[in-house]
C-alpha cells in the first residue's frame, strides 16, 4: 500500500531537491543510495586500515624500548630519523657508538642524554 503523501526533501548525497512519497527516504535515487553506501564503505575501510598501521607502529617501537642496548636499526626507529641522520649525530660526536666486531652498538642511556 502506497502512500499519497509527497514531501520536498533534498538528496543527502548529490543535494538536489526531489518529492520523497516517505518521511524517511534520504536519496533521490537508487543511484545516489549505491554511491552513498559506497562512500560509507570506503570510509569505514580506511579508519580500519589506519587503526591497523598504528597497532603495528607501536608493536615495532615497543620491544625496542625494554632493550639497554640498541643496534643502528632500532636506534633510527626509536628516534624517527634515517640511518644516515644517526651516523651525522654519531660523527659530531653528539652521540656514542660501540663497535663489537663489526657491529655498531648504541646505549639507550646515551639516546636519552641527547636530549637533555
């Protein structure tokens, strides 16, 4: 059973004006409703996938910093800078290495100095 009524409503996905025959019709067409619901989908996909990268940032930066001792790697992760950053704070002597064999060793003690 259809209603008789008509309502001036506005499309709330392309804003045009059309004559709703319900109180609750929110898109002028099909068309609009499938864009819209389209559009809502993505959103809810990209807040997950952004959710998801930073669970995985943190699981990166939170072994690293129950270590005392760091390798170059974890070092530039924990600072947020590139290896090559790290080396230019190592060669102004703003920053201590050890060398063990061929392995560079930096303290954590010595990262949190830097900035003090």
């Amino acid at each position: 059973m259809s209603s008789n009524i008509y309502i001036q409503r506005i499309c709330t996905h392309c804003h045009s004006e059309f004559m709703a025959r319900t109180t609750v019709t929110k898109f002028c067409s099909e068309k609009c409703a499938k864009r819209a619901y389209k559009l809502r989908i993505k959103i809810i996909k990209i807040e997950k996938s952004e959710i998801e990268t930073e669970i995985v940032k943190k699981q990166l930066v939170e072994p690293i910093m129950d270590k005392e001792f760091l390798s170059i790697l974890e070092a530039s992760k924990l600072l947020g800078v590139s290896r090559t950053t790290l080396w230019r704070l190592v060669s102004d002597e703003k920053l201590k290495v050890t060398k063990i064999g061929r392995r560079s060793i930096f303290r954590k003690i010595d990262i949190n100095n830097l900035f003090k």
